[in-house]
C-alpha cells in the first residue's frame, strides 16, 4: 500500500522538497512578468521536464505550478480556464511523481490573493473564502496529495485560507509564510505569531518559504520553531538577487554554499526542506546531498 504524506510526515528523514517554479521557469525562456500558468497549457513539456529535473535532484514532494491561481478565482470570466490550468498542471505533476520510481508527492501550491483585504484594501473575507476554497477544491479534485497555502504575509488571509481549504477538503495542508523585511511579513506578522495562532487552525505542517537572506530566513525559522510543535516546512531563496544589466535578478549563491546551510536548518527544527527564488536543481540536489 501506498504510503500517506501524513505517514512520511511523521516517520524518517527529513522531507525534501522541491525548488523554484518562477525563476526557473524564466531561466528556460518564460517571459518576465508572464505567468508561469500559462506555459502549464501553452508549453506543458517545460513544467514536467522542471518536475522531473526536481525529482532527478532529490526531491520527494514537487509542488504544482498554480501559485498564481487563486487570484484568478475572484474574476468570473477566468474561472473555467484557471480551473482547466489546475487539472492540468496536477496532471503533469502526477506524471512526473509516478514515473520517478520512488514515492513522491504532489502539492498543490496556492498563493496569496494579489489584494488587501478590507480594509486596507477593497478584498472582502466572503470573497477571499469563495476563491481559496475554489482553487482548493480544484487542485483537490483533481488528485494533488497535499495543499500548500505559500508565501502568506497576512495572517488574517492566511487564516481565512486555512477555513476556505478545510472547508472543501480533508488533505494534508500546509501554510507557509514569507517574511521578507528579514523576520517581520509585508504586514508585520512575526513567525511567533504564525506558530502561536495559525499553527492552532488544523494545518499539518507550517512554515516559511522565499523571503530575505539564509541568514534571515534561518532566525525566522528558529523563532518560528520556539512558538510551535507543528512540523515545520523550509523553502528559502538562493539569497538575495542582485539586478545584472538587462535588469534581471541574479542569485549569487551557489549550490555549494546552499547545501552547507543546510545541517543548520535541520538542527533550528526544519522537516521539510528546499528552495525558493533562485533554486535550480543543482541547488537542490546539494540540499538533498545534505540531507541524506
């Protein structure tokens, strides 16, 4: 019998996840400012030659290429064709997972929603829940072993998120947060106060992914790990990009230097790890390298 992602959670080595979508997906010929989702129905061989480079690295867990999905939830006249990019995108996840010869699983990314919610911005709660629980239901539907609720820097939206998601589906969830003014969100939401109150609304796992520096995002995940059991989830940038002539960013840090900084990651408590932003699969198989 197949074994469970809550099963692995809970039992064996650390995970290891996967890394970036975006930057390696632009590194390949994808636009900047274009959305990956679109080469999951224009060009699909790209995405499952990027799951099936991640899982030749060492990845155990790939994520689905629908980060930007949930946005699209709130438009009436994109609903069929982001649910038709979801059952898609898992489809070619699935493709690669079950052709890897070894167990990996599929999650089903969801990131934030692109608005402020009201106040501050004009995002109703009511509408925030109709799309998440929407983008869920349709990564669920259509197989994804676990739903990822990423990058969050609000922790109202993310809680919003976490009820919308187990509203539709019972799957292994996970939230992760970024904090990019190095341990504070965009909002000021501090990784104690995911792991005190978003750690407490029935997710699996928690975590951080992207964000600033290793070292910022090491003293996050560290406090983090002080306000919570929860396993905890790892996905930070290869470092902070620097803009090269053509103004695109550029991750100075090397596969090398990402994978020594992995054995502190493991000891501040993380479970599950990997990379954001600038990880490419030779990143990753350092991680791996690093974790075995």
């Amino acid at each position: 019998m197949r074994q469970t992602f809550i099963e692995r959670l809970s039992a064996g080595p650390p995970i290891v996840l996967d890394g970036a979508t975006g930057t390696n997906l632009q590194a390949r010929g994808l636009e900047r400012g274009q959305l990956g989702e679109t080469w999951v129905l224009e060009h699909p061989e790209h995405i499952l030659q990027l799951h099936q480079d991640f899982i030749q690295a060492g990845a155990e867990v790939i994520l689905t290429c629908t980060f930007n999905g949930g946005g699209y939830f709130l438009k009436p006249e994109a609903v069929d064709w982001i649910t038709k990019v979801d059952h898609q995108a898992v489809g070619l996840a699935r493709q690669a997972a079950t052709a890897a010869g070894r167990p990996v699983f599929v999650a089903g990314s969801m990131g934030p929603l692109g608005q402020l919610l009201m106040p501050l911005g004009t995002l109703t709660e009511t509408d925030a829940f109709a799309a998440y629980a929407a983008h869920a239901k349709a990564l669920a539907d259509a197989g994804v072993d676990l739903l990822l609720i990423e990058t969050q820097y609000d922790l109202n939206e993310a809680a919003i998120a976490i009820r919308a998601v187990r509203s539709v589906s019972d799957k292994p969830l996970v939230c992760t947060f970024s904090f990019d003014r190095g341990t504070r969100s965009m909002m000021g939401a501090r990784p104690e106060q995911a792991g005190k109150q978003i750690a407490t609304l029935g997710i699996d796992a928690v975590g951080i992914n992207c964000g600033r520096s290793l070292a910022d995002n090491l003293q996050a995940l560290q406090e983090l790990r002080a306000a919570t059991a929860l396993p905890l989830w790892f996905k930070p940038n290869a470092g902070l990009p620097r803009m090269d002539a053509t103004d695109q960013p550029v991750y100075d840090l090397t596969p090398e230097a990402m994978g020594a900084a992995v054995v502190d990651w493991l000891a501040s408590g993380a479970r599950l790890v990997g990379g954001c932003c600038g990880t490419t699969p030779a990143h990753l198989a350092a991680i791996a390298g690093a974790v075995a």
